[in-house]
C-alpha cells in the first residue's frame, strides 16, 4: 500500500513555513513565497524518501484546493513591469526630427564641434548592427511621374515590352 505525504503550509507575514510529514518522520522548513515554498516542500520531500516519487498532498488551511487556487494564482500573476516607451513612429528621419525638436537653443559653434556631436548623438541613439543586419539607407518614396502598377516593380519601364512575332 501506497502511503502519502503531506505538505502542509503555514503563511507567517512575508514567508511560508511548511511541515512535511509521512513515513514517520516530520520535516519543516521555510520560503520567501508560495512558489519558494513549494520548491522547499519538493527538497524536503526529496529527504523523506529518496530515489522515490511518493504521493504528496499539499494542504493550505487543511484544504488542498485552497493550496492549488494560491498557488496557481501567484504561478499565472504577471510581475509589475514598468511601461516601454515607444518612440516615434515614421522611421529613422522622424526620429531625428523629434529629437531635434527636443533639445533647446545652443549658441553657434563652429561646424567641425556641432559635426562630432552630431554623429556621436547617432552612435548613441542607435547601436550599431553587424553587417548581415543592417538596411540600406532610408527608402525613398516613389516619385510622382512613376505609375503603380501592380505586379511590377519599382525600378522596371511602366510601358510593356515589345510583343516578339
């Protein structure tokens, strides 16, 4: 006959005391959290009968439901993650913009100065990308005299080729 273990938990302020009992022996231990403590009441069980996978029943208040409805609600809570900030939608071009348009008024400075700053303004805002990553410059919208045509291609003639007899 199988005979089961029973992990019985306690909450006590910020931590979790649990009791193991079974086979004649009692274990207690304590965690930090519900899911600490479930991790603790596997080691302790782990000590009771090693080289086994014995029944365990997991009792909050004596009631194994209660156990499990606690416990899967902290197992299924997502953390509090603070917000990401999105930047501005339009590209690389919109990007600059924006953060031209963010800083305040400096007094001229030679070209060569504003020139360094400019390009180590770039570097810092964009981390640079291995080769087999990176784009090609910016895409140019097409230009007014191009037809859509669909199915064909920017770059190919908007007049059909010459039918061959």
């Amino acid at each position: 006959m199988v005979e089961t273990i029973t992990a019985t938990y306690k909450h006590d302020n910020d931590d979790w005391t649990i009791t193991v009992s079974g086979r004649g022996k009692e274990l207690t231990g304590k965690a930090p959290g519900i899911i600490a403590a479930r991790d603790r009441a596997d080691q302790l069980v782990e000590k009771l009968a090693p080289n086994e996978r014995p029944t365990v029943v997991h009792l909050l208040n004596g009631n194994a439901l209660e156990f499990t409805s606690a416990y899967m609600a902290a197992r299924l809570t997502l953390p509090d993650i603070e917000p990401l900030e999105i930047p501005p939608s339009g590209g690389a071009k919109a990007a600059k913009d924006a953060a031209a348009a963010s800083e305040p008024e400096a007094p001229a400075a030679p070209a060569a100065a504003s020139a360094s700053a400019s390009a180590e303004k770039d570097k810092a805002a964009k981390p640079a990308l291995p080769p087999s990553k990176q784009l090609p410059k910016e895409v140019e919208d097409r230009k007014p005299d191009e037809a859509s045509r669909p199915g064909v291609t920017a770059g190919a003639s908007a007049t059909p080729p010459v039918a061959r007899a």
